[in-house]
C-alpha cells in the first residue's frame, strides 16, 4: 500500500481521523471539505487539504467516503467518471452497496462501518466488498482498516446491525463509563482517579472477552461473592434495567439506520427521475 494514494472525501471527524491514520503509510493522502479552515491541522502532516473532490478523486488510486450518508449518491454520481477501474470504500450508514453500485458501476466496491477509535487507532471496523470485485480488493480493505485498528469481512445483511452496535458503541460505552466515573465521585474518589480506574477497568475487562474464550456471564460470576460488594452493585444494575435500556438502544439504533437507508434510497431514485 505504501504506493497507493488515497482521498478521503468528507473530511470530518471521522474523515480526519482516517486521513491521520493513513498518513505516512501510504502513498499520499488527500483530505477534501468545502470549509477548510476545519482542516487546516491536516496540513501539519503530509496531507493535501482541498474543497475540489474531482481533483481530489483524480489524483487517488482509493477513493474513501466519510460523508452524510444522504450526500454520498449524489456525490458518488457526480464523481462516477473519476472513480472508475478505482477502489472506493463508503464508511456511510446504511448505504447499501446496490446503491453504491448504481452510483458508480465501475468502481470496485467496498461498505464498511467504523468508530471513532480511528483516533486511537483501535476501532472494530466491519466491511463487505461488492459481490462483482477483483480478489485483490478485499485483501486491500483488510490492510487498509488494519491501520484503523481490528476489522472483520462480514455480511452485508449484518451492516446496519453492526452500525448500531460498533459504530454507536463507543458511545453507548462513554454513557455507562461517564455514570461510573459519577459513581465514584459521589463516593470522594477524585475525577482524575475516578475516570482511570473506570478506563482501565473497562480495558482489562474487555482484554478477558477477547482472550479468554469464557462466556460474558461466567466472566461476571468470577467477579462476584455471596454478600459482596459487587452483587449488592449488579442488584441496583438489574433492579434499574441497565440491560434493557443497552438492549433497546440497540434494536432502536438498528431501526434508525434501516430507516436512513430507506430514505436515502428514495431521494436517489427522485434525483435519479
């Protein structure tokens, strides 16, 4: 990949956040948004910045999309000549890759769905390449969210779950940790002290799911004794439906991203007319 170049259209949050995490090892990135004062950091590194996307997706080997997903088709559209015979990976939820594939027929075709630990280089990135691509473009996308963090090739039928659950979920994840680090400040723990034994806390927990191959609840029942501490804390957890509430957010979540797709579909297919 060190030869390929890249442009991430849509530099936002998320879009810098993968122009940052691509710089320095490929071959060269360039970041688009029409305001760019709002990435002008970019610059310090070896980022071209520009508000010219033909220019951008001209001079790119891969072509990467952060935008809305309500502007990507349109986008897409006009872009199509410039992204022929190119690999071009849309991290937009819930658009699906007939869509993308209506947009732009030439295009080798990749869906995906990241988080926001782009930053931290520790974002769970799931991915489903066009059933019509060349063997090399999955392998590619691999290398590509590898600098991300972790990735997995799954579905498409699973990408709008997914986006609720990994995309979403560092929020959701922020929410609980922020009651916690409430928790112990309503105790006397300092916030400072608070915030890293809660971080910390939710680091080793999750390393135990991944490596030790135990079920989530025989992980929690290592943790708990009769008439301990912690089953007087899971009590106030299961009395005041922490579960349910994850749960529903979840399905919600799901059912927001099916909805966007859906509106998404429409609009294209009222441009499109």
């Amino acid at each position: 990949m060190e030869s390929l170049r890249f442009a991430v259209i849509g530099a936002g949050k998320i879009g810098s956040a993968v122009a940052l995490a691509l710089d320095g090892r490929v071959g060269k990135v360039i970041a688009t948004r029409r305001n760019l004062s709002k990435i002008s950091h970019l610059k310090d590194k070896n980022i071209l910045v520009t508000n010219d996307n033909e220019l951008a997706c001209r001079e790119s080997d891969v072509v990467i999309f952060t935008l809305k997903p309500p502007q990507v088709i349109p986008e897409m559209r006009k872009l199509r000549e410039h992204l022929a015979n190119k690999l071009v990976i849309s991290l937009a939820a819930a658009i699906s890759l007939d869509m993308l594939k209506e947009a732009a027929p030439e295009s080798y075709l990749v869906r995906a769905m990241s988080n926001v630990a782009i930053l931290a280089k520790a974002a769970y990135t799931v991915y489903c390449p066009h059933p019509d691509v060349p063997d090399w473009v999955p392998q590619v996308a691999s290398e590509v969210f590898g600098l991300f963090g972790w990735s997995r090739m799954v579905e498409e039928a699973y990408l709008d779950a997914l986006t609720a659950l990994s995309g979403s979920g560092p929020a959701y994840l922020y929410t609980v940790m922020e009651a916690m680090v409430y928790g112990g400040l309503m105790v006397g723990l300092p916030r400072e002290l608070s915030t890293e034994a809660v971080a910390y806390s939710m680091i080793g927990a999750s390393k135990m799911v991944l490596e030790s191959g135990m079920h989530l609840a025989e992980l929690r029942d290592m943790v708990v004794t009769p008439g301990g501490v912690t089953i007087e804390g899971i009590f106030q957890l299961e009395e005041n439906r922490l579960r349910t509430a994850l749960m529903k957010a979840i399905v919600e979540s799901t059912e927001k991203a099916i909805s966007i797709a859906e509106r998404a579909r429409r609009e294209a297919n009222r441009a499109e007319r």
